[in-house]
C-alpha cells in the first residue's frame, strides 16, 4: 500500500515540471508585448525597452523559464505588472473567494445530482427516471454561463430578489458570510453547479443502476430481504467512483470558473486570469495557472490514492 | 434616432405579475441602497491605482486621480456648455519667464495639507517629479514612468525657489507645459514615507490633496471615498456622504447592477440598453468631449492613402449620420479633428460630408474605379478604451466604401495587440499591407490632439506618427503654437494647425464619443462637462 | 466549464470474447431505441442544413440593416427576428451551424486520430514507450480543460484556426489515457493471449484482435465530447477567444445578442437554444450508442 502510493507520488513529480514547462512557455506563445499592462499607450520605445530590461524579458526564455522557477520553489510567483502587487497577494484573495464559490456550488451540485442519480438509477426505466436524468442531461448540454445571464435578468432585475453582480459588501472569508454575502453568491454558484450537477447525475445514476442490476442483488430483491442491505451494497459500489468524480469536478470548478466569474464579477481566480489574459501581465498569468494547474495535480494524485485505496480492483492501465 | 422593436410585451406582464406575487414571499436580498451613499460601476477590471499616476487610462484619471489628489493645475469641469479648459490647482499661478522662456515659474497655493495632515509646498512638488525623471531618487518608480511620464515630454528640471514657489526648466521653449504639468498628481511624500517608502502599500493607503479621501480598499472589489472636508476649494467640498467605486468590466453586468438597484451610477452603458434604461426611470447623460474616432493612414510610398485626393475621397464616403443612429444617438458626427465649438477648430475649408458623388470623383481623378479598384486594409479592434462598438462601426463603414467602389478588408486584432501595432508604425514588420490603423484618440491638450501625430520627427519609435505624415509647413505651424505663450495667441494658432490638418486631410474622422453614463433618478448634481474627466463633488444622492 | 466524461473513463468494456455478429446486434438494438431515432434525425437535419445553408437561408447572413435592428421573431422579412446589427438570424443561424459543428467535431475528430494513436500505440507497445507516452499526456491532462483551452486561446489569439488547435491539444489527453486503458484491457485478454501463443505477429493482433475490439469503444468516447466541445468553443468565443466577428458561430451571437435580452429576449435566447438542442441529441446519442454496444455475451 504504502509502496504503491510513494509510487504515484514518484510519478507525479515529472508531471509537476511538465506542467510547468506548459505553463511558462504558453504565456510566452503569445504575441504581443508583455509590457502592455503597464506602459501607456504613447510611451516611446527607449522607456518599453528599460522597463523590458527591469523585468528581465530580455534574457533568454530558458534563463527566464530557470529564474521563475528557482523563484516559484521559493514562494516568490513574482509581481503583477499590472498593479505591481506581489502575485501571491494577488491570488490569495482571488482564490479564497473561488474556494468559497467552488464549495458553495460543489454542495448544491454534488447534493442535487446525487439525489437526482439516486432517484432515477433506483427508477431505472421509469418516468421518474427519465424526469430525473433529464436534468442531469441538461446539466450537460447547456452553456452554463447562459443560464447565469437568464438567471440575473430573472432574479436580479426583473425580480430584485438577488444581486446582480459581485461578491458580498464586506469582502468577508466562508465562514463569517452573512445574509448579503449568500445573497450574492447563490446565482453564481447555481451556474458553476449546472456542470457538476450533470455529470454526477449521470454518473451516480449508471452506478446505482449497475449495482442495482447485479444478479445477487436482483436475487436479494427478489427474497424480499432487507432494502437496508441492498442500500449499503449500492452505496458501496457507487461511493468509489462517485468520490472520483467529485473530486476531480471540484478541481474543473476550481480551475474552470472563468466564464461564470466574468459573467458575474466574481473576484476569483478565473476573473483574475481573465484580466490577466488581456492585459498581458504575464508573471500574474503565470501564477495563476501554475497554482490552479499544481492543485489539480495534487487533487488528481489524492483521488487517484483514494480510489485504489478503496476499490483494489480498479487499476489505472499503466502497463507498469 | 433608432427605430426600437418593443420587447415581447407578453413575457414581461407574466413577470411582473409573477414577481409582484413573488416578491412578497422573497426576501429583498439585493444589496440595499443606503442613503448618501453613491454606487459607481467602472468599466475598469480592477482598482486603478492610487499613487497618483492612475493606469487604467483616462478613467483612472477620474476616479482614482482627480478624486484623491490634485495636480498643480486642474482641469475646469464646472460647465456642459464651453470647452474645459485648464485652471489653478495646486499652483495660484504660473508663467514663462519672459526672458527665459524654458524656465517656468509656477507660485503655490498656501495653507493646503495632505490628507495624513503633512503640509502641501515646493518640496512635496520637487519629490513628486523627482519620482519620474529623478533615476536616483529613492521614490523613482520606473512603473509610474511607463503610466504617465510620457506626458511631460518637455519638462526637464523642476528646482524649489522657496517654500511656496517652484521653477521648471524645459529643454527648448515650449508653450505646452501647462498642459503637461495637469497629468502629473501630487502624492504625499510623508505618507510614502509612513507606509515603508513602497507604492505598492501607499496604493493601498493613499493620501493627497484632493475632495476625497480613501476610507475603505478591497483589493480587487471595492474602494470606499469620503469627502475631505477641510478641501482647500471650498466651493468643491463633496456633497455625498460616500463614494464606493466597483470594478465591472463587462458591459452586460453593468447594465444589470444598474437596473437591479446594486450600483447607482454605471460608465459606458451598451447603447442598445440605454432604451430600457430609460424606461426603467434612468437618467442618461452625454456630451461631447475631446475623442475622436479616426482612421490612421499612412502616408509612405507603398499606400494608397498618400494622395489626398484618395483621403479626402474616403472622408467623403462615411454617412456619419448613420454610425449615430446605429449608436443610438450617442455619438456626434466629425467635422474635424476637434469638436465644432473648441477654441482650435477654426474655420477649415474642407468640409466633412457626406458626398458620394464627389467621392467617386475624387477616386477617379486619383486613377482608381470600376477597372481598379481601390482596395484596402485596415487594423481594426474587437473592443477597447474608447473604441466605442469598433465592429458594427467598421461594417458600416466598410459598406459606405464599397458603394463607391472601395473594397475595404478588416485585419480584426485584440486591443492591446493593436496598441503594439500603433506603436510600431506603418513602417514595422507587422503593419504590412496595412493602410490605416482604427484608434481613438484623446484630444484634450495640444501635444495630444496634434503635435504627437503630425511632428515629422515624431514617428515609430520616438513616436505615434504612425503613418509618417511629413509636411515642413505643419512642423511650422507646431513650432509656432508651441512659442505661443498666451493664451489667445495660443489657441489662435491651434486654430491653424487644426485648419490644415483638416485640409489636408491628415485623417479620416468618423464620429465623436459622447462618453454616455446612466444614473439612478436618485443621483443629483451631476454636470457632464467636455472633459475625459468629471468633477464628482457636486454629486449628491437624495431619497 | 467541466467536461462530462473526460475523467469517467467510461468507454465501453471491450468484449471479454469476440461475439458472432456483434455490430448487427448493436444496429438493431439502435434501431428499436426511438430516442436514438430522433436524435440521430435531428442531428443529421442540422447538419444538412449547415451544409446546404447557402441553399436553405432567406438572406446574406452578413449583410446589416441599421433600421431593422432587433426585430422579434415574426416579423416581416425576417423569420427569426434580427440581430444587433439587423442580420437576420435565421440565416446567421444556419451559416452559424457550419462554424459551429465545426468548431465541435474538427477538434475531436483531430484528437480522436492522435490521441488514439498515441493511446493504443502506448498499451499495446508497453513498457518505456507507454511511460513515456502517457507521462507527456498526462502533463497536458494535469490542466482543467476550460483553463488550457483559454490559456492556449488567449496566447495564440483569437481566430477559427487557433481555436480549432487550442481544443484538439484539450481534447487528446482524455482520448489517448482512454485509448490507452482500453487497449491495456484488451492486450491481456484471453483470446489475445492465445493468438500471440499460436505464434501470431504483433502486427496480425494488433490489427485482427485489437484494434476491432478498441476502436468502437473509443469512438464511442469521443462522440461523447463533442457536445463539451461546442459549448467550450462557444465560451471562447464568448470571452472574445475563439471566432471573430462578423463571422456568424452560435457561441459568438450569444455573446454580441446579449445587450438585446432587454430589449428582445427571444431572439437573444435563440443561438443559445440551438446550442443545446445540439448538444442534447450528441449526448443522448452517445448515450443509446454506449447503451446498445454494452451487450453482456
């Protein structure tokens, strides 16, 4: 047990480097000067070229890639050229309030599609199944960040029930939100859950109804045993790969929610990378994605544990 | 004006009579309006920073520059009737010396102070320039450099004579430096010191001469200002009680925090909203300021725009009439460079219009029609400060000039990407095959509106003469409204500068912004002056 | 923006035993599935009419008509109603299909041949290969999909083409670690064993017993992504990323439509329901494929 999970762990640390390597070279891909955020339009080309020379983009890109890193190890992501804040500070606040939104949205998302797949693995076949998977169907089909504009214009101005935009007025963490911080955050997290809501539905619902249709448990049913026996193997069965999915949701919600934050001025990570994106500031750029990319490194690794940890029968066909 | 479909009136009775039943139930969780207080929505992404140099451009300027400090010379924004012109801040009074005219004497005024009390004098004058052209200075900040120190070109010592008197120094006569010396904000030094010597911290804690003072910052979400009320002037003490400013960069969001009651005050609504705003009791306001959305073109041997005839062609083509409609009304149609009643504007004899028939003309008489015809390519954007609704806007036009034979082709780029071409010149490598480039230009002082365009030294890389626009008699006309050192006399030959430029043709000019902002009926006070800027101290809320 | 199935892992089992006459089973198992029927119908309607739209639509999706901007649906001329720029929008929403079914099969189809490429080259081959095929693979897969599709968009730029590459490198992590478990399970299989102990090539199994047994499977995958597709071509688009204007593309009207939902809702929601309408039938087409393909021997 212990070998195999020090030998996932092994494993990932190529991955890590990787996903650095891909992380700086994709700024860099992009055309367009990295000083754009910071330097006025006008500015004349001998001030681009000091500045360039005070951020160090006139080194090579291998001495550049080596120095990020160096520092990044370090805990030093650089400073945003744009505000000129270190990019930690910047992203500490940034992904608080995503974490927040993420949690929010993964509660009602992975609450309501494990009900939902429930519901309609146990009604296999019936109208309540397909009611049910409907809207997990649905969850999966539709632009999210559509939704969270209809939603606002319902909500927001047609019924003044919710706010429109932002985060609550206080600025405050998870736990200490009051009425008008939930206020502001349920219409986002209702979009961010959409996703999650679908394919958890859709996953709980094939795994109740392949544990449900398992010859013994037919057999039990049958008999007329227990249904409480028959509850406890499906959940047995369905946990595992119910974990895994949720689990690696968390991490898209976490890493994907640019477009519901761009919708509703949600200052997370997304709305971060977004600004980042078109001012060009590319340490901020960097940070961003190397943080959200390394969480979802470790999140996969953890599922990954967890997952052969709990059903031995699974393997990942590494060939190894 | 244009012609409005009406919403799909079935649905919207189903809501709200739905809503008046739900609404009941519902709790009112939007974000309550608290009395005095004034919500603003910005089309910036973030903050713009509070150092005294903003970025984030003009609208920086205005609401985290104008607001927090002032500079020794403000802006008058008093008026929506006459053109906004300079006026005394920081600075009583300010003159060339008339036997030395690079040396400028600028008088302080007396008995103003820093928000963190510190006194305002010559040396909280010299340390804030000393931050821009002082490389040795401990408070130099090549960041702020690249935000604002291009606007004072000419200025190249700045030496206290006493407490309340300071002297600048230019490299060669330049009658200009007024207009400089508006850009740069007076920064508190003892408060940089207090912080630990670091902008980054006094972004966060700022503190100047201005109306407002900072109560409150959010990184990212919100800054909270409160009037200062021992303001020097007494005539602009704030009338509101609190000013929050919130970063909504995206225009739909805007218009939803404006019409749900979560901000009171939105810039640049989408003009296809401002009909439901409208109905929903908003106030719009709008009125000319000195924007102007052009073509840029290029003059060099290789482009078809380097005959006037082809120029001059083109600007007759545009139906401006209908880029007004198609923004709903919020633009005004160009008749130069500078709006009709600036002081600069002159009386050019050629006129904007729209004129086919003579269009088609002069593209004959230049060698191009039905046989050859004229084609070209544009660098245009998707967005931007002050590109107004770039897209719609150039497929408009691209239709005007094909109904006189022009096949007009759109190289689409993101904003910043076409800065980086505007700052390469028609010459770069990345402007091949590139006769214009689509950018809106900020007119608001004299090396903005002319002499950055026109100058014949002034192109890439010194420069944004992009086209390479090069005409000894222009470059005399500059020199002399640059020696120009009053007032009258100034304008006067401004007001032959614009006169060529818009004979000759030097741009193709569209439209003028209007900069439209909607309101809640519940904002009073507010004046739209013909500024990029806008004074926010008479501003109060009631109800 | 998540994917749906990209970390399920759920192709479809390989058979255990090679089946006499399993696609005539599948087939017929589709054909008696009505919900399969109709999507395929209308997904195929859709098609042809993004193809045959130069046929189909009453206008020039591109010509404007500054007084008739925002018509609602009815209105004289224009079926569907009019944009922002009054184009009518039935035509940009047929000539919208062509960009937008594109912009959801290229990328799949792109990565479905590489991605499988790489994925059963890597099980098949085994060993240092493998490593170092999935290793490299799953480098890329480290990234939350919407995440490296905006991070490739955003540096590369806006355009067809880009958006296009930018989704292909998405989407070939998922179908290569796919490609690569099924063709493991495959490769130890009994029937494979016996081949290789009868002294069969590599080549001959690889093609003979293999690449039957994996290529329907993974096929079946990839349809399932072509309705994440879509959707996430349509969020770049959104975010100024993927397809530029005046080009018409579903994802895109969303966008420019959005100003109009106060002013004329309907036509504002239309591109947004022809995305779904889409994205509905891909899914539940995949859904009955995976259905009928999952015949236990």
């Amino acid at each position: 047990m212990l070998a195999l999970i020090i030998r996932r762990f092994v494993y990932t640390l190529p991955i890590a480097i990787g996903v650095t390597v891909v992380c700086f070279s994709l700024v860099h891909l992009a055309p367009g000067d990295p000083l754009n955020a910071v330097v006025g339009p006008d500015a004349p080309a001998d001030v681009v070229e000091t500045l360039k020379r005070a951020y160090g983009f006139d080194k090579p890109l291998p001495v550049q890639y080596a120095k990020w890193l160096y520092r990044a190890l370090h805990g030093d992501l650089g400073r945003s050229i744009a505000t000129g804040r270190p990019v930690m500070h910047e992203m500490s606040h940034a992904i608080g309030n995503s974490v927040a939104l993420a949690v929010v949205a993964a509660v009602i998302g992975f609450g309501f599609g494990c009900l939902f797949g429930a519901i309609a693995g146990y009604a296999q076949g019936g109208f309540v199944d397909k009611v049910a998977s409907f809207f997990g169907l649905l969850g999966v089909s539709l632009p999210h960040y559509w939704l969270g504009m209809v939603l606002v214009i319902l909500f927001s101005v047609e019924l003044g029930a919710l706010p429109a935009i932002g985060i609550g007025p206080e600025g405050a963490a998870v736990w200490a939100w009051k009425k008008a911080d939930w206020a502001h955050a349920i219409l986002p997290a209702i979009t961010l859950a959409v996703i999650p809501l679908g394919i958890v539905t859709r996953t709980v619902r094939a795994a109740v109804a392949e544990a449900l249709n398992q010859e013994f448990v037919q057999a039990l049913r049958a008999k007329g045993l227990q249904s409480r026996a028959v509850l406890r193997h499906v959940a047995k069965n369905v946990a595992p790969v119910c974990l895994a999915v949720m689990g690696i949701q968390f991490g898209y919600m976490l890493g994907g929610s640019i477009l519901v934050e761009t919708v509703f001025a949600w200052p997370g990570t997304g709305f971060l990378m977004n600004d980042a994106i078109f001012r060009r500031d590319i340490p901020l750029l960097q940070g961003v994605i190397l943080v959200l990319a390394m969480f979802f490194v470790a999140l996969n690794l953890v599922v990954d544990v967890l997952q052969t940890v709990i059903d031995p029968r699974i393997r990942r066909g590494s060939g190894g | 004006m244009v012609v409005r479909t009406v919403a799909c009136p079935s649905r919207r009775e189903v809501l709200v009579g739905g809503s008046a039943l739900v609404s009941l139930s519902l709790p009112r969780l939007a974000e309550a309006q608290t009395p005095g207080v004034l919500r603003i929505g910005m089309t910036a992404a973030d903050i713009p920073q509070m150092t005294g140099s903003p970025d984030n451009g003009f609208e920086g300027y205005r609401f985290t520059g104008y607001t927090i400090f002032d500079a020794l010379i403000n802006w008058d924004l008093s008026s929506a009737d006459k053109a906004s012109d300079i006026v005394p801040g920081l600075a009583e009074s300010w003159a060339a010396d008339p036997s030395d005219k690079t040396k400028w004497i600028f008088k302080l005024r007396r008995g103003v102070s820093f928000h963190d009390g510190s006194p305002f004098n010559a040396d909280a004058v010299v340390w804030n320039y000393d931050k821009l052209i002082n490389k040795d200075a401990p408070q130099f900040d090549a960041r702020q450099v690249g935000l604002v120190g291009f606007r004072i070109p000419s200025i190249k010592t700045v030496r206290k004579v006493d407490d309340y008197t300071v002297a600048f120094g230019t490299g060669t006569p330049d009658a200009f430096v007024p207009y400089q010396v508006v850009y740069i904000l007076m920064a508190s030094p003892k408060q940089w010191e207090t912080v630990g010597k670091d902008w980054a911290k006094f972004h966060e804690q700022p503190s100047g001469t201005g109306p407002f003072k900072v109560d409150k910052y959010v990184q990212r979400q919100r800054v909270e200002l409160i009037p200062h009320k021992t303001y020097w002037d007494k005539k602009r003490v704030p009338k509101t009680e609190r000013i929050v400013l919130l970063p909504l960069p995206e225009a739909n969001s805007r218009t939803s925090a404006l019409l749900s009651g979560q901000v009171d005050w939105i810039e640049q609504p989408l003009p296809d909203t401002v009909p439901q705003l409208k109905s929903a009791g908003m106030q719009i306001f709008s009125n000319g300021y000195p924007h102007v959305w052009p073509y840029h073109p290029s003059v060099l041997d290789n482009s078809p725009l380097r005959d006037i005839r082809v120029r001059k062609a083109l600007n007759l083509a545009i139906d401006r009439e209908g880029i007004v409609a198609l923004m709903g009304g919020l633009a005004l149609p160009a008749r130069g460079h500078v709006l009709p009643d600036n002081p600069w504007f002159g009386k050019p004899t050629f006129e904007l219009k729209h004129d086919p028939e003579q269009a088609k003309k002069l593209l004959a008489a230049a060698g191009y029609g039905p046989a050859n015809p004229l084609k070209l390519k544009f660098a245009i954007s998707a967005s931007g400060s002050g590109q107004m609704l770039p897209l719609p806007m150039n497929e408009y036009i691209q239709q005007n000039l094909a109904d006189i034979g022009v096949h007009l082709e759109f190289d689409v780029t993101e904003w910043q990407a076409l800065l980086d071409r505007w700052r390469a010149g028609a010459k770069g490598d990345v402007n091949k095959g590139i006769s214009a480039v689509n950018i809106s230009y900020a007119t608001q002082d004299p090396y903005s509106a002319f002499a950055r365009f026109m100058r014949s030294t002034f192109h890439a890389p010194v420069g944004v003469n992009w086209g390479f626009y090069n005409d000894p008699e222009m470059d005399k006309l500059l020199d002399a409204a640059q020696l120009a050192f009053e007032r009258t006399a100034r304008d006067a030959a401004l007001a032959r500068v614009h006169e060529k430029m818009v004979n000759d043709a030097v741009m193709i000019w569209v439209v003028h912004d209007v900069g439209p902002r909607a309101m809640s009926a519940k904002v009073k006070g507010f004046v739209q002056a013909k500024n990029w800027f806008q004074d926010l101290t008479p501003v109060s809320m009631v109800g | 923006m998540t994917s749906p199935a990209l970390d399920l892992g759920t192709a479809p089992a390989p058979l255990a035993h090679p089946v006499h006459g399993y696609r005539a089973r599948v087939l017929r198992q589709l054909s008696r599935d009505p919900i399969t029927i109709i999507c395929a119908t209308v997904l195929i309607a859709i098609f042809l009419s993004a193809i045959f739209a130069n046929h189909l639509a009453p206008v020039d999706p591109y010509k404007t008509s500054m007084i008739n901007r925002l018509k609602p649906v009815g209105y004289h001329g224009y079926w569907l109603g009019s944009d922002e720029l009054g184009r009518d929008l039935m035509s940009r929403l047929l000539y919208g299909g062509r960009l937008s079914l594109l912009m959801g099969v290229a990328p799949v189809a792109a990565a479905l041949l590489i991605g499988a490429l790489l994925g059963v080259v890597a099980g098949f081959v085994g060993g240092a290969v493998n490593t170092l095929i999935m290793r490299t693979v799953d480098v890329f897969y480290a990234f939350p999909s919407v995440l490296l599709a905006i991070a490739i968009s955003g540096s590369l730029g806006a355009g067809v083409t880009n958006a296009i590459l930018s989704l292909t490198i998405v989407f070939i992590p998922p179908i290569a670690r796919v490609s690569e478990s099924v063709t493991t399970g495959v490769r130890n299989l009994d029937y494979v064993d016996a081949a290789r102990a009868s002294g069969a090539g590599a080549w001959s199994i690889m093609r003979v017993h293999v690449l039957r047994n994996v290529l329907e499977p993974i096929f079946v995958y990839a349809t399932s992504l072509i309705s994440v597709s879509i959707i996430l071509a349509s969020g770049l688009s959104f975010l100024g990323l993927g397809i530029v204007p005046p080009n018409p593309e579903w994802g895109l009207m969303l966008n420019t439509l959005r100003p109009a939902i106060y002013i004329n809702p309907l036509v504002a929601a239309l591109p947004g329901g022809a995305i779904l309408v889409t994205s509905i039938c891909f899914n539940l087409l995949t859904d009955g494929l995976r259905q009928a393909m999952d015949i236990r021997a």
